[in-house]
C-alpha cells in the first residue's frame, strides 16, 4: 500500500511538473517565433501569451488538488492561445510549430497519469 501512495504522490508532482514545463516550452516557443520574424514583432501575440502563461501557471498550483482537470484546462488554453496567435500573427506559427506540437503531445501523454492521481485524490477524501 505504501508503494501505491508513493506512486500517486509522484503522478501528483509530475502533473505539475507537466504544466511547468508547458509553460516553459510556451515561453521559449514565442521567443523562437519573435527571432524567426526579426522584424514582425506583434503586441497581440505577445499579450496573449502572457495571459495563458499566466493561466497555465495558475493551473500548476492547482494541479496538487486537483490534477486532471488542471491539465485538461491546460490543454484547452494552450489550444485557445495557439489559435488566438496564428488569427493574429499567421507568421509567428511557422517559426514554432515543432515546439507546439511537442508541447500538444506531452500534455496528452501526462493525462492518464493526471487521471490517476484524481482517483486518488478522491480515494484519500473517502
């Protein structure tokens, strides 16, 4: 039984630990956007990834209560502000696709461990 709750305890942190590193590879994927078009900076792009960088954030606190629906919520926003910046900037995409693809499937990768650390999450309260 000890082995499980160590298992969980370590999915809880990797939950997190996925939404960080998320907002990291965001982070750097605008930068690669902003020197891949030397002279096309945008305001638009730049605000909407620093209010999902926010979010995404915001969203790793919570992901040691509730860890599933923080990486969902994350994959929704990283979604949400992709698109945002492709409609405002079509030029900014091309110089980070393989960053947002990377990113789009770490998260998907890290949501049956984020399930599972929501089961007992709920376990634990029982």
């Amino acid at each position: 039984m000890d082995e499980t709750l160590a298992m969980n305890v370590i999915d809880l942190k990797k939950t997190r630990n996925v939404i960080l590193d998320t907002t990291c590879l965001v982070i750097t994927g605008e930068i690669v956007s902003l020197l891949a078009g030397s002279n096309n900076f945008s305001w638009e792009v730049t605000l909407f990834t620093l209010a999902g960088v926010i979010l995404l954030l915001l969203f790793a606190m919570a992901a040691v209560k509730n860890p599933y629906t923080s990486l969902f919520s994350t994959l929704i926003i990283f979604i949400i502000v992709s698109i945002l910046s492709a409609a405002a900037k079509p030029g900014f995409l091309g110089g980070s696709i393989v960053i947002k693809i990377f990113i789009l499937i770490h998260l998907i990768r890290a949501i049956p461990d984020a399930r599972e650390a929501q089961v007992f999450l709920r376990k634990q309260k029982e």
